[in-house]
C-alpha cells in the first residue's frame, strides 16, 4: 500500500503529522469537529452510530481495525462521521465474522481517515482546550490550516434532519405498539424495542398529532447528533406528546424532553464518547457503567416538572431524569450500549412497565 502523508490541523492552529486512510476527500480536504471516543473495541458500531454526523472521530485506543469489520455490526445504513483518526490502523484483521478490512470499509463508504497520528497528545490538547472544528487531509498545510479556521463546529445546526429517515418503517413483532422517533436511531436500539413492540419508526419532523393518530402504547425518542437547540420542532413535538402516553428518551432524546419541559441544554468542553462512563442511580445509590457519546447536557435547575434521576460521577453532569406529573423518563446515556457494557438494559424494562400501567389505568373508562 502505497503511504500518502497527511495532516490533521485544527482550528487554533495545533498541527498533527500522519498519513491518509481510508476514502480520498475531495481537494484532499476534510473537515469537522474532532471528538475522541475512549471505547477499547466496538470501532465499527461507534464510527456507524449517526450521532456523530458533522464530527471526526479520534480513537484514544491505539490499535484500531484488528478483527475487521462485518455487515452485522453496522448501526445505520452508512456511517455519517466526517472522518476517523487513530494511531495505528491493523494492515491485518483476524476474526472469522469478518469481511473487510477497516480501510477497505472506510473506502467504501467514503470516510476519509489519518493514522499514525499521535492520538495520546490530541486527546490531552482537545481535554484541556475542548472540542474544536478540524481540517485533514493531504492537501497543502497552509490549505488545511484555512480550511479548520473557516469550518464550522455543531452549534446551532440542524444535523438530525441528515440522518433522519425520510419516510416511516416498521421493525419489530413485540405485543404493544411504540412510535420510535428517529433523530439517529441505532439499529441496537430497534432490536431492544423490537422485542417489547411493533414499533413504526418516523422521521424526525412528525407532528404529534400524527404520532398520536398511531394510538401507540409509547413513543421513544432517539439518540441523533448536534446542538438540541438547533432542533425546536422536536422539542415542540414532544411537549404536546408528554401526558398524553408514555414517553422514554435517550442521549439527544432525554435532551429534547428536558427542554420540552422548559429546561435548558448546554455544550460540555469536549463531551462524553466512549463505553466506560460511571453513572450513579440516585435512588437506590448503585453505580453502572455507560456508553456514552454526546456533546451536550441538560443544565441542572433548569427543570420544575422533573426530578434528576442519575448523575455522572467523573464530572456530575445530568444524567437522567423522571417527570413528577406524566409517564415520562430518560437517560442522557445508552442502555443499549453497542459498543459497550449492558448494565442499563433494564431501562428497557421501565419502559415497558410504564407502557403496561399507563394502559391499564385506561381500562373502564
């Protein structure tokens, strides 16, 4: 394989040497806001998550690609990252599920990359200045030092209505029926609803009065990438849904809700990615083990109607909440994990206790 010397700069001007991986981007620039993302394996599920369209993705793990990739391990569709960066790509994968090579993935989807970069100094510099836009490639570095100065970061940019579906689906042959709204939603996700629900995913902009004329036993609200800000028609949606049937949200859902409650959200210095984060349940004092990956956070106080639920023990941020006069909950991390440890799945049990009360207070009216 032939090397092609690369460059990562950012946006204050901080410049990484490497070499290109992955697709070629066009005029040999790509750029985004750089994240890293601690997980020790599950690298296809993380780079295939939706939640991370408009970002590059640094692995703090420095071997990447050793057991391949394969078609089951997919989140979404296509993966939705503006690019990868890691420090050493494996030229060999070896695991019998295997049926590409990471290089051989990225290409084909056209997700350009740089390795060789050394990811322990970028992860240090992006924890102490935060995330930032980027620019990488091998065009000239007077070109990628223009390009990160002038990229945009997710602030108040609509990145749900790209990876949204555009029409409704139906997966699932559980015995209720849940709207699951997709604002990123991975596919982990619909196979744990699937096994509760027939659930009918719908796109991002569907009013409530169309989820409502479904008569589901529950609507879900995904995860999905960007500034919740940016996203006011989902917010409006779920606040004429809440008290009207059980509502259950993750990552950018549990952020949709809390401002559907009239709370606030706000930009962490460089956000939580990976799958070991330790979340303490306020109720009964146990801790579990997350994945996570977002930028953004609920602002603590900001919510009458809702009592907070569970805390992040590295930083203390809002983790989880409960409203106090509707059947309505959700996490800022993922139960589902994939990647990573399952110690939340019970949520999922929650949920569908909260669908079976809610139904059976109907009864006999």
């Amino acid at each position: 394989m032939t090397v092609r010397d690369a460059l990562l700069v950012l946006a204050d001007g901080t410049t990484f040497e490497g070499e290109a991986i992955g697709a070629e981007p066009p005029g040999g620039v790509a750029t985004g806001e750089v994240v890293f993302n601690t997980v020790l394996t599950g690298y296809q599920e993380v780079i295939t998550d939706p939640s991370y369209a408009g970002q590059i993705i640094a692995f703090t793990y420095p071997h990447i690609g050793n057991y391949g990739t394969n078609p089951t391990d997919d989140e979404s569709v296509r993966p939705h990252a503006r690019g990868v960066v890691v420090r050493d790509l494996a030229r060999r994968h070896s695991n019998w599920r295997a049926t590409d090579d990471l290089d051989g993935f990225l290409r084909r989807h056209g997700v350009p990359g740089i390795g060789g970069v050394d990811t322990r100094r970028l992860t240090r510099h992006i924890r102490e200045a935060g995330s930032m836009p980027a620019a990488f490639g091998t065009a000239p570095e007077s070109t990628l030092r223009e390009a990160a100065a002038s990229a945009p970061g997710t602030d108040g940019i609509d990145l749900v209505a790209t990876v949204s579906t555009d029409q409704p689906y139906t997966v699932g042959d559980g015995p209720r029926r849940v709207v699951a709204y997709d604002f990123g939603i991975k596919r982990t996700i619909l196979r744990h609803l699937g096994e509760l629900a027939v659930v009918e995913v719908v796109p991002a902009s569907t009013p409530a009065d169309e989820v409502l004329a479904r008569e589901p036993d529950g609507v879900f609200l995904s995860n999905g990438p960007g500034d919740p800000a940016a996203v006011g028609y989902a917010s409006d949606a779920v606040r004429d849904l809440l008290g009207e049937v059980p509502v259950f949200g993750i990552c950018l859902g549990h952020q949709l809700m809390a401002q559907a409650l009239g709370g606030a959200t706000h930009k962490l210095p460089f956000g939580h990615h990976g799958g070991n984060h330790p979340v303490r349940h306020l109720h009964s004092g146990s801790v579990e083990i997350t994945s996570q990956n977002h930028n953004y956070a609920v602002t603590e106080g900001s919510i009458d109607r809702a009592e907070v639920t569970h805390v992040n023990l590295n930083d203390g941020v809002i983790e989880g909440i409960r409203c106090t006069d509707v059947p309505a909950f959700s996490v800022q991390y993922h139960p589902e994990a994939g990647p990573g440890p399952h110690d939340s799945r019970y949520l999922f049990t929650l949920f569908e206790r909260l669908m079976d009360g809610a139904s059976s207070s109907t009864k006999g009216r």
